[in-house]
C-alpha cells in the first residue's frame, strides 16, 4: 500500500511523486499548497527560489518524509 501524502492536495503518494519530479509542476504546486496554508512569506519564497535548489529538496523530503521541503512556517 502506498504512503498517505500530507501534501500536494491530498493526492495519493505516487502521484505526488510524480509531481514532485518534474520541476514546472513542482514549482506550481509548491508555493500553491504553501498559500493554500496561509503561509504567505514562504509561498513567496518558493515563488523566486523554488526552481532550484529547493526542488532538489522537495524531492528528497517527498522521498523520505512523504511531505515537501519546509523552510519557514511563517
């Protein structure tokens, strides 16, 4: 059975995962789930940044964690 995901809209894992791998995707559902939490600053900051190096992240976290990268909870 597959891991539950915490993020990426209640989609199931493998999907998730597959949305995480490819970077446009994983662009737009990042900082859309982080407004979608209220966290306004870090959704900005996924906005500008999260074309690099925090999409190599996201993939690690999805992988281990089942959740995306979190740098700030503001």
């Amino acid at each position: 059975m597959a891991k539950k995901s915490k993020d990426y809209f209640g989609l199931s894992w493998i999907v998730s995962l597959i949305l995480v791998i490819i970077p446009v995707t994983s662009w737009v559902c990042g900082f859309v789930t982080r407004f979608m939490e209220g966290k306004i600053v870090a959704g900005l900051i996924r906005l500008i940044f999260g074309w690099n190096i925090i999409w190599i992240l996201d993939i690690i976290f999805f992988v281990l964690k089942g959740q995306i990268f979190r740098l700030l909870n503001i």
